[in-house]
C-alpha cells in the first residue's frame, strides 16, 4: 500500500526542483544578451568584423572544429582581451561573475546557443555548422545541420 505522504514529499521535491530550475533559466536568459554585448565590444574595439565558428558532432561527442577571426576580408589573430561575463549557478540568486578571455567567451557562447537551440547535436548521427558572428549587427547566425539516417521499406506482393 502506497504512504499518501510519501506522494506529496516527492511533489514537493520535484516542485521545489522545478522551481530552482525555471530560476536557473530565467536568469542565464537575462545573462546571456549582457554576455554577448560584453563579447561584441571587445570584438569591435579590436576591429573584428566577423568571427565563423564552425562545429562538428556525432556518435555522442561533439566539439569546434575551426575559429576563423576576420577584419574585413583578411583572417587576423583571435584578441587576446579579457572580459568579465556572468554565468547562472545552480540555486544562487545571484551570478558567478568571471573574468575570461575573448575567445573563451565565443566557445561558451556556442556551446550554449548550441543546447538552448539544438540539444543533442552531438548525438547519432549529429549535426554540423557554422555560427557567424557580424560585429557591425552585433548578430549571431546558426547555420545548422543535422544528420540522420533514413530507410525505406518497399514489399511487393505479385
């Protein structure tokens, strides 16, 4: 026979989870555009005009593949400036504030927009692309690609 109270605890646990969780996401939302202004600041004050990151994922691993830094149309060195981002921890109020580098901040933020956008790129068969990052329009496009393995059946009876 099933406890009553043992039902309500667990709805109480999973309520209280939820809670955290929904908290947790609210924030890394309310984070993420000051973390991308903070990005794309350093990037044009050292006259970054694009950024391609491109990323490959299959069999449960996925990872960037390629970081190509532009000015204009030449490829330039990723800067070296540091900024400080802020990240949502789990059950804090408040954000971690952190110190990183520039090209730290990138790999963050596509991992991130990966997830938010496409969990499980990495898994399968996978998914690979490019994010471009155009600093005059301070924009982030995904172009995305998944993979998966199709079949077909045809049975003919004569």
């Amino acid at each position: 026979m099933t406890n009553p109270s043992d039902s309500s605890a667990t709805d109480s646990c999973q309520s209280d989870w939820e809670a955290k969780r929904a908290a947790q996401e609210q924030l890394h939302a309310e984070l993420q555009p000051l973390n991308k202004a903070a990005l794309f600041d350093a990037l044009a004050v050292a006259r970054v005009t694009h950024v391609v990151v491109s990323f490959d994922g299959y069999g449960d691993s996925g990872q960037i593949e390629n970081v190509e830094v532009k000015a204009g149309e030449t490829v330039v060195v990723m800067p070296e400036a540091m900024i400080e981002v802020a990240e949502a921890v789990w059950d804090q109020p408040a954000p971690n504030r952190t110190t990183i580098s520039v090209a730290d901040e990138i790999d963050r933020l596509v991992y991130d927009l990966l997830t938010d956008t496409h969990c499980g790129w990495e898994n399968n068969d996978g998914a690979y692309g490019d994010f471009t990052f155009d600093v005059a329009e301070r924009t982030i496009t995904l172009d995305y690609n998944e993979r998966y393995t199709a079949s077909e059946n045809y049975t003919h009876t004569f």
